[in-house]
C-alpha cells in the first residue's frame, strides 16, 4: 500500500486530511494491521511552496522518515510537483539548484535511516516504481504472484512510466480530503 503524508495535513493544501502527528502516531496500528511494513510505501509528494507553506524541508522530511523508519517502513516515494489538469493551485516555482539540493538532502536522510529513497523523475534518484507488482507479490503473505500474472495479461498503459493497471485519478468513490494540488476528481 502506498501511504501519502506530506506534512500539510490539516493546512488549506489538505484541508480534510489529519495532521501529519496524527497519522504518525497510528503509524504502528496501520503496521500491525497491515502485517508487514514492507507492505507499505510512504508516498512524500507532492514537494511544493504554495502561499507560504512548503514541504520543501528538511526537517519536516526527517521527522517523517524517523518515524517510518522507526516502524521498519522501507520505502519512500518523492514527487515535486507536476501541474495536473484537476489542480486548483499554481505552486511557487522551485529552482532547479534548490531540488537538486533538497533531493541529496533527503537521500542522505532516507539512507541514514535505512530507508530506500525513490524521487519521481529525477534521473538516478528514480529507483521504485509507484505501483510495483513484482513487489506486491513478493511481499504478499503467500507469495501470491497471481496479480502480476494478471497484469502482465493487459496492454501496457500508454503515457505512464509506472506499473499501472487504473490511470491516476480514479476514486471510487471519490476522495474526499479535498487537497488543491490533487490530479484527481474530487469534491
């Protein structure tokens, strides 16, 4: 499963989503409920300044990777900002010296923590796939590989460069944490 905490929960960005103390410190249930922390991918996208508030920090990065490490998560997906045809904001734009920094920052972070750090379209930091099936099966409680039998079945999704069965954006029902920057359909 993939986890998105972004450090703007509870801010005009993610107005229906809680506080990233909130979900952190459930973080040990959801691992325990979802049985292995492998299991889960901590999703830290997207990266933006907007209107004064910005995730573009070090110290909001540590504070979350500590606690995903700290639950034996091992997996972090990054993603600046991409402008989405459903996006209602128009972030700051980032300098790209200032991402270049940032993104050394967070991989010294991520493997001081044992954490295997991925940034989407980042050259060599682009290290996971955001939905990988081979994964999945591998840490399914019986090595059901039948999902990636599957999937390899279907036609490869066209403009995606991730195993994706669905596009991005498709809520059933819909989402509805409201977030501005959001690539789906929302309320």
């Amino acid at each position: 499963m993939n986890l998105t905490i972004t450090g703007f929960g509870a801010t005009e960005l993610e107005p229906r989503v809680p506080a990233a103390d909130v979900l952190l410190k459930r973080l040990p249930e959801l691992v325990d409920y979802i049985g292995n922390p492998r299991r889960v991918t901590w999703c830290f996208e997207p990266i933006l300044s907007w209107r004064g508030l910005s995730n573009m920090s070090v110290e909001t990065f540590r504070r979350i990777a500590k606690e995903m490490s700290g639950v034996g998560i091992q997996r972090v997906m990054a993603l600046f900002f991409r402008d989405y045809e459903h996006s209602r904001i128009t972030p700051n734009r980032i300098k790209p010296a200032d991402k270049k920094r940032f993104v050394a920052e967070m991989n010294a972070i991520a493997s001081g923590l044992d954490l295997r750090l991925s940034v989407c379209k980042y050259g060599r930091f682009h290290r996971l796939k955001c939905v990988d099936v081979e994964h999945f099966a591998d840490v399914h409680p019986e090595k059901d590989a039948s999902v990636v039998e599957h999937y390899r079945s279907l036609p490869t999704p066209k403009g995606h460069c991730r195993d994706v069965i669905w596009d991005i954006g498709w809520y059933k029902p819909r989402c509805e944490h409201g977030c501005l920057y959001c690539y789906g359909l929302t309320r």
